[in-house]
C-alpha cells in the first residue's frame, strides 16, 4: 500500500530521554516476536551511524514532526544497510507467464483454509462487528489476512527500520522506478519513526517484510497512520498481536476507499467475437470505465440481473499460463468499483481474486459446503 507521508510539522522540542525509548520494548510487540530467530549484528554490516544523508534527514524530519533531532539521529545510527532487501525489491530477471490457476492454488489449499476456518471462528464478533460498522464483507476481511500473513503466521522477519532505510537512502539505482521508488520509501521512514514516538513503542523492536509492510495485515507506516484503528478498545493499536485492530483496520481501510455495500465484486461475462473489441476493453485496465450499454456494444455479455446494473464496468482478463506450452485459455470477469477498491490494498486484479476466493472459500468450509472451483460467486 503505497501513500506518500505528509510533509509539514512545526518546530523541534525535547522527548523523553533515550533510556527510556530503548530499554524496553513494548509487550505488544516485544510478544509478537517471541521464539523468532532474529538477524544478528554481524561486524562486517554497515550501519548508518556517519552517513550525511541520514544524519540531515533525521534533523528534518524532527523539524517536520516536531521531534528532538537527537533522538532521530540516535535511532537511524542503529540502522543496518541490508544487501538482501535490495536484491529482493528488484522486478525479477526472469518473468514467467501469469498463471490465474496456479496462482489461486498457492492461497486457496488446506492449510490456509484451516487456519481460516479457526480465524473466523474465533474472532466471529470483531468480524460482523466490521461488517456491520463498515459494509465491508467479513469474508473479504478474512482472505486478506489469509493472503498477507497466514493470519499472522508470517508477519515478516526483518527489523523494519533497517528494511525502510536500506530502502530510503539505498534504493537499487537499476530499478525502472527507482527514484520514485526512493522518495516513497523517505515518505515511509519518516511516518514509521513519528509512529514509533506516537506509539511510544521501541522503533528498533519492530519486524516487517522486506518492503516495511507490518502486521497481519501488512499495513505500511502511511496506512497504519492513515487507516489502522483501535477496533477493541484498549486504548492503543495493535496490528501485531490484536486480530480485532487488524480486522477493524481492513475494514476501514476498504471504507475508506470507497466500498460500495451490497454492490458485487465482479460478475460472470462472456465475448461475443462478432462484435469484439478486446483491445478497448483492456485499454482502462482495472480502472471501471464502461457502462453497460458501452460495454456490451464492445463486445462483452453480461447475464441478468447484472444488465440491470449500470456499470461502471472494467473487464478483468486472467491469464492462465502460455498456451503455447500447455496453458489454458484466458479467464475473464467484468469487475465492479468493489473490485477496484479491492485492487486497492494490492494493485493486481490476481491479488484481488485471490482474497475474494479465499474468503469465500473460507466461508463455505463454515458451512459445511464444498469450496467452489475457481471464479466463485461474486462477493457482494
């Protein structure tokens, strides 16, 4: 999830001492990472410790968030530069074809469905609760937290302000987008350290992926400040250890940007070759940009009752492998605005599917039913 962080906070003022920032981590935390093996300060790593770039930045993002700059500075000189995390946010040199099938079956297996049928089952009253406030389907919920983390079996390993700063003042200058790239993860690092002091937590006891996402479900700093909520009450937010704040965060983080309640994800949709005009129809992407009307008259089919809705519609082609070489023919749905802010969390109409059937999927183990085959009913 990727937002910029604001930029304009007042003048600088003193914190509490250094001691008391580092010599404890919260429990919250300090619990999540029980029994995990923790990267280990080796002396051949690099740290930020002398590094101008860091050292200037540390003054302005305490001129910024009204932080002491000492502070700030002691923190981003523990920050290793990890070689690892470069290599990692690199595209892949080798690109295989996309494969719809495959990529379903790496979500929607046994193991997850298990632990998604224990997940909703024990948090069953922060879920309707959710659904209830939001609008937001509590199995749209679920398969979120089952894609990202497993529901939180695999919240990520490494220190997240290492991760951030490698990532801030270390960008591999061979990515496509790496100046981009760069000014997004500044943004990052500069909203995780006005969180940690927010928080009034440890900025050293965090761990996260690679890319700094947290928590179950993988919120970055941005949308922690922007999204996240206190959805149980205890007076603090926990993405880490608190199944209630992430579930109440999801949900939010979908209102926010635009669920539609009782409005589909997507519907089944067919291709009339007489008059198709696939390339017009890929044009927008994700993006809903048809009526129904327009759509049909480019060649896209649409049953009832879905003609009755009146768009807009974007088509959703899944591709399901080279069938030059064994694949099976393309997949298609026609996608609502649910399924763009679907495609929110994660800008990939494969992702958006994946989460939409896993929940579903999840769900109908609740029931006792069979889990559909692939491109299930649509999630309203």
């Amino acid at each position: 999830m990727q937002h910029q962080s604001p930029r304009l906070m007042p003048a600088l003022h003193t914190l509490l001492g250094m001691t008391l920032i580092f010599s404890v981590a919260t429990s919250a935390y300090a619990e999540s990472d029980k029994g995990r093996k923790q990267p280990k300060t080796k002396p051949s790593e690099v740290t930020y410790a002398s590094d101008a770039r860091v050292q200037q930045f540390a003054i302005d993002v305490a001129l910024r968030r009204d932080l002491d700059p000492v502070q700030v500075r002691q923190v981003l000189a523990q920050a290793r530069k990890l070689p690892q995390v470069q290599k990692l946010i690199l595209p892949p040199t080798k690109v295989s074809a996309k494969n719809w099938t495959a990529y379903r079956a790496r979500f929607i297996e046994p193991v997850r469905l298990k632990a998604g049928h224990s997940f909703w089952t024990d948090h069953r009253q922060w879920l309707e609760k959710a659904e209830a406030e939001t609008g937001v389907p509590a199995s749209l919920i679920v398969g979120v937290i089952g894609v990202e983390t497993l529901y939180g079996r695999h919240m990520g390993t490494f220190r997240t302000l290492d991760a951030l700063t490698t990532l801030a003042f270390d960008f591999p200058a061979a990515h496509p987008r790496a100046a981009a790239r760069t000014e997004f993860f500044l943004g990052e690092l500069e909203q995780f350290l006005s969180l940690t002091h927010r928080q009034g937590t440890d900025p050293l006891s965090y761990r996260s992926s690679y890319a700094g996402a947290m928590g179950m479900p993988q919120f970055m700093p941005s949308s922690w400040a922007k999204y996240a909520v206190d959805f149980d009450g205890d007076g603090k937010i926990d993405l880490f250890g608190s199944a209630a704040d992430a579930i109440g965060s999801v949900a939010h983080y979908f209102k926010a940007f635009g669920w539609k309640p009782g409005l589909v994800t997507h519907v089944a949709v067919g291709l009339d070759a007489t008059r198709l005009d696939l390339d017009a129809l890929l044009a927008p992407d994700i993006l809903p940009s048809f009526s129904t009307a327009s759509f049909e008259a480019k060649g896209a089919v649409l049953g009832e009752p879905a003609r009755q809705h009146p768009g807009p519609w974007a088509l959703i082609e899944l591709h399901n492998g080279d069938t030059t070489r064994g694949g099976q023919a393309t997949s298609y749905v026609a996608g609502t605005d649910n399924f763009y802010t679907v495609t929110r969390y994660n800008w990939s109409s494969y992702y958006a599917m994946a989460v939409i059937e896993l929940g579903q999927a999840v769900e109908q183990t609740l029931k006792g039913q069979p889990v559909s085959p692939t491109l299930a009913a649509p999630l309203r």
